[in-house]
C-alpha cells in the first residue's frame, strides 16, 4: 500500500503545472471534467451574467431603483391580484361584476353630490332633491347587489358544485367589486361590458 505522506513525482508536478491550449478545450465535449492533477479550463465568458454592480448605488439611484420596483409590483398586483383573487370562483365572480355596468361604480360620485347638496347652506329643494338621490342610489346599490349575488351563486353552483369557498365571502368580495371604479379595479377586468360569462 502507498505512502500517504509520500511526495509526488517530478512528472506529476509538470503535467499539474502544464496549461490547455484552446484547441484542446475545443475538442473536448461540454460535460468534460480533467483528469486529477490538471488544470480546470477557463469558461467562457460569453452569455455569462452581468456581474453587480462594483459601486454602490448613490442616494437618488436607490431611490430611482425602489422606485421602479414599486411601480413594477404595482403592476403585477393590477395584472395578477393577490392571494384573496386567486381560484376559479373567484374569477367568475370578477367576471359577472365586470360584465355588467353596476349602480355602485355610481355611488362614491352621488354621495359626494348628496354631501354638497345637504349642506345647511343650500336652499331646502337641493336639500330635498340631495336626500332622495341620496336614498335612491343606496336602494339601487342594495337592489343591483342582491341581483349580483343571485347569479354568481346560481353559476357557481353550475359549475363548482364541489366548491368549497364560503358563499357569503364570496359575496362581498362581488359586492365590493361593483361598487368601485372600473378602471381601478384590481386584478384588471377580463371582459367586456355586455360580454356573456
């Protein structure tokens, strides 16, 4: 048995010692690997990544970088939606608010009206006329949202009928869809107004 401790010959020294030509690198297949006692051919430097950057990023490059990934993130959000958007259920939902024009999309814009018009110093007709469109947008909001509901429960008994997502949940998630604006909604709609779900 050999000597652990044993120092290598001369020759064995020169081969460790000795460099690759290209043209030996190029005979060789990829998956390559040199015998023990040789030396590792260099990669290429070709189609390797970019190393980071050397310096560090001064205070409006930061800023500029945080900036951009913000508004990136902001737009897989509008794309995607978070976790509360994921499932089959929960896109039809999306997609029986968005097929429809709603009551609510009109809410915000007539409550702020009916705030203006309640005002003490208004004559007592805007008044009069700010408390009923007051009432008539909450009775319509109420009346298009039980129609909402009425169908994505009827389609999703349809089509999940083993579905295992809570009903009500899924209710307000509709009913909270319809009454904001479309083009702020997230994730972003899917079809068009009119279109058949």
């Amino acid at each position: 048995m050999p000597s652990l401790f044993r120092r290598k010959s001369t020759d064995l020294v020169d081969e460790a010692v000795s460099s690759v030509t290209p043209e030996e690198t190029a005979d060789r297949p990829r998956g390559y690997t040199p015998a023990k006692g040789r030396e590792t051919p260099k990669r290429p430097t070709v189609g390797r990544r970019p190393a980071g950057p050397t310096r560090p990023l001064t205070k409006e490059e930061e800023r500029e970088r945080r900036r951009q990934l913000r508004t990136e993130a902001a737009a897989d959000f509008r794309r995607e939606g978070g976790p509360r958007d994921r499932g089959p259920e929960r896109l039809l939902a999306r997609n029986v608010v968005d097929s429809r024009r709603t009551v609510g999309t009109w809410f915000f814009g007539g409550a702020l009206i009916v705030l203006i018009g309640s005002n003490a110093a208004m004559p007592p007709v805007v008044r009069l006329i700010s408390n009923v469109l007051w009432g008539a947008l909450a009775l319509g909001v109420v009346v298009d949202s039980l129609l909402i509901c009425r169908k994505i429960g009827k389609l999703v008994r349809e089509r999940f009928p083993k579905t295992d997502q809570r009903m009500g949940s899924l209710y307000l998630y509709a009913v909270m869809r319809s009454i904001t604006f479309r083009r702020m909604r997230a994730p972003a709609p899917q079809v068009k107004i009119g279109d058949k779900v």
